[in-house]
C-alpha cells in the first residue's frame, strides 16, 4: 500500500497474470489489467479521480433535480454538488476515504453515510473487490441502521478499455431496449427505443453518448452484458447482476491520457429517481440489499 496520492491508499490486488488497484478515496476501482493489458483505463497517481472513475455512487447514482425530492411526503433538500447544471450529483461517498480490509487477492471497503442535509438516514454500506482468473468481480451491501424504512439506489463508474488498441475501433454492445431522453441539465424528460446499432453493436469512435439505458436484456444465467470487441476478437465485458437493472454509458475524450474513454455504469436507479421513484427501494429498518457486478475479459 502506499498514501501518496489525492485519491488516499492505493490498494494492489495480485492473481496470477490478474492484477487490480482500488482507491480508498470513492472505494473506486482505478485500474485492472490481464496479461499486462488495461481493462480499467488507468490516470496518474497524482491525480484526484476524473469523471468520477470507478467510484462507488451510493445512495443514489447520477442527478437529483436542484437537489429536492419528495421523501414519502416529507420535502427534502440536498446539497448542491453539481453547480452547473444545479444537481444533486452520484450520492454522498464520492469523496469518502473507507476502511480496507484486504488479503492479496480481494479487498472490503467500508463506509457509513450518515444523517445529513437532505438525507437523515444512517447507512452503512460495504464493497468488496474479488480477482477471478478472468477478471474481477464485484460485491455491495448496503444495510439500514435507521429507525424508519430508508429509501436507497446504487451504482458505480467504471471506464472501460482494451489498452493495446485504439479506442475509436473499439465496437461497443449494450443490450438495451429502452433509452431515457433528457434536457439540457441531463435530467429525464421521457423514454425512447434505444438505437438498433447500440445493441448489434457500434464502433466506439463513431457514437457520443451521455445516456441512460433500460429494458435491459438477461442472459441465461440471470446477467446483463456490455462489452467492448476489439478487431482481433478480444471482448471485455461488464456484466450487472440482479437488481441492477439500469445503465449508464458516457464517452468523454478528456479522460486523462485517453484519445477516448468509456464509462459503463451500472445502477440500480436512473437519474432523478429520487423524484420519479425507478428503481429506488425502501429498507427496512436492519435490512440489507446486496448487489453484484464485474468485469471478464473473453
């Protein structure tokens, strides 16, 4: 482990030719390579977390409408932290340094939100990071220590990359039926169908995207699967697990030392949904909700 980074301990997880590290600031994952190939576009050590990469987004993902929502009839507001566009942005533990817990190949990080302006629940909330021989898998568990039923969503941010390719050739899949519409602060206006070519498969270069996605397609064994294909058939896919039921995908060309980056970001509610009620679930007082995702390279 080491401290000398924005983004606190730097926590290297090791299987064989598998090797991760994971910011204790945000619990984000900021790197994972197979074979000595990116999978998780990395940034410099110096660096605070850009685009919010990797990190965990609890207890809700993405925006909040001016910050207020209507808690079961009780008005709330929370704290404006996405200026420009006037939002409540990814949840309260993007800037939380977690506890560790860590053997070489997996690591637990732990943090508690606490009552705060706009959100007066207790939660505490775990991730834990798992190398498998084909990429990583990915645990949360978030557990209510509130008295009252407390209203809770998920996601997480990570970039997606094949690192020895040019990522214009990348072609992106994303098995999606149905894609949210928004205005001109990213919020949701409606729904439509999201475009063929997205779910046959489209090279990275030639889409920009900033889109929520639902109507999600499950495989057999129950998962959801995003990949990037490189030309010589390599594939790196994300797959989301039940209760994830929503996507996010964002292309950007300013991720640091990227000519292009892709988040693909896995939620269990899409933006707003505070106010519009998707995806978001009430625990019980000491309930817990467990969610799973991760990254294989085929």
């Amino acid at each position: 482990m080491s401290t000398a980074s924005p983004t606190g301990t730097q926590i290297a997880l090791q299987l064989g030719e598998v090797t991760a590290q994971i910011a204790q600031v945000g619990a984000s994952l900021r790197s994972l390579r197979i074979g000595g190939v990116d999978l998780v576009a990395p940034y410099p050590l110096a660096l605070p977390t850009p685009a919010c990469s990797g990190v965990v987004l609890a207890p809700w993902p993405n925006r909040v409408r001016d910050g207020r929502w209507d808690d079961d009839g009780t008005a709330r507001q929370l704290a404006i932290t996405e200026p420009k566009l006037s939002n409540a942005s990814h949840g309260l533990l993007r800037f939380t340094a977690y506890e560790i817990t860590q053997t070489e190949s997996a690591v637990t990080l732990s943090a508690t939100i606490v009552p705060q302006t706009g959100y007066p629940y207790l939660i505490e909330t775990a991730v834990t990071y798992v190398l498998t021989t084909d990429g990583i898998e990915v645990t949360h568990t978030l557990t209510n220590r509130s008295e009252t039923a407390a209203p809770v969503a998920l996601g997480t941010h990570p970039f997606l990359t094949i690192g020895d390719v040019d990522p214009q050739d990348l072609v992106l899949r994303v098995p999606a039926a149905t894609q949210f519409e928004t205005d001109e602060r990213m919020l949701p206006t409606g729904t439509t169908a999201a475009p063929q070519s997205l779910r046959d498969g489209a090279r990275l270069g030639d889409v920009t995207l900033d889109t929520g996605f639902t109507d999600l397609t499950r495989d057999a064994d129950g998962l959801v699967r995003h990949s990037l294909t490189a030309p010589d058939g390599r594939r790196v896919s994300l797959w989301q697990g039940e209760g994830f039921d929503f996507v996010q995908v964002y292309t950007t060309p300013r991720y640091p030392g990227q000519s292009l980056a892709v988040a693909i970001e896995p939620m269990t509610a899409p933006a707003d949904a505070f106010n519009s009620g998707l995806g978001v679930r009430r625990l019980a007082p000491d309930e817990s909700w467990i969610l799973r995702w991760g990254i294989t390279l085929d």
